[in-house]
C-alpha cells in the first residue's frame, strides 16, 4: 500500500485550462507552511513590484520594517529590509499561477522594470513558465499547468524519460 494519497482538496491549484479561472486572492490569516524572505533596500518600491507586476498584495505591513505579501493560499513573500545582492542567486522561487495569468504577468512585469523577465517557455513537465528577476534580484519563476495530452512530447518525454506510467490516449 502506498503512503502516498491524492490530497488536491488542500491545495488552491486548479486543474488546468486555457481558460481556467486564478483561485480569488487569499485574505484568510493561517500558520504559514512556508513563506520567502526578501531583504530590499526600498519596502515601497518593492511591494509596488510585487504587487503590480506579480499580482501580490499586501496583507500586513509594519512601516519599515516587513511588509507581507500573499497571492493565493499559501504563496506568502516577507520583505524586509536589507541589501539587494549584486547577483541574482542560483536558487530561486515557484509560485503557481494560471495559464491565462502568463502573458499579463510578463507585460506587467516588464512594465515595472524592463528587462527583468525571462520566457515564457514550454517546459518537458508540461508547464509554461517565465523567469522574473525582481529589483531585489530575487528569481522567481511563475509556472502555469498545461492540459495534459496524452499524444504530446511531454507524454512520451514523461513515459520514456522519465519512466512515468502515463496513459498512450
């Protein structure tokens, strides 16, 4: 018997469509599973970048100090203040978005800051995602779920590479 079950009831990703609608924004207040901590020189021009490009907003803030960002359900970003680093860092961060969200993210990221953003690409998992480096040099990577086709590359590349039982359609 596996340990493993289908637990997608606690999750706010939905199954995915090129006209999926995002889950609404989560305003509840939770114990955070898991949040990221972005040190940043400037708090305000951090969260417009956030806010405006990402589609975060602003749960919670203390004036200098932290501002806490949320998207959906369990997508949580505290800025802090600190130094941006001078390279962007090999590791980055995934938030999942929908595949309709990608083409607006991209224009409303490099409206805030040209040049920051990376993609979209289809990827062998059957995402598509963009790369977007922040002010702070924070990489982060917004990832949309692509209807599985059974007769796809990433099907066979799933079945054959990756040795993953997936139905042949």
């Amino acid at each position: 018997m596996s340990e493993n079950f289908p637990a997608f009831s606690i999750s706010p990703v939905p199954q995915p469509g090129p006209d999926t609608a995002p889950p609404e924004l989560f305003r509840g207040i939770y114990g955070m599973p898991v949040f990221l901590t972005v040190p940043t020189g400037d708090l305000e021009a951090s969260k417009e970048f956030w806010t405006s490009g990402l589609g975060f907003f602003d749960i919670f803030s203390m004036p200098g100090q932290v501002v806490h960002l949320r998207r959906w359900a369990f997508q949580d970003v505290l800025l802090v203040p600190g130094e941006r680093p001078a390279e962007a860092p090999a590791v980055g961060i995934t938030f999942s978005c929908v595949l309709n969200q990608i083409d607006p993210i991209v224009a409303a990221c490099e409206k805030e800051l040209p040049g920051c953003t990376s993609g979209p690409r289809q990827m062998p998992w059957n995402t598509v995602d963009v790369e977007v480096t922040t002010p702070e040099n924070t990489r982060v990577t917004m990832t949309a779920a692509r209807p599985f086709d059974p007769k796809s590359p990433e099907a066979r590349f799933l079945r054959e590479e990756m040795e993953i039982d997936v139905p042949e359609g």
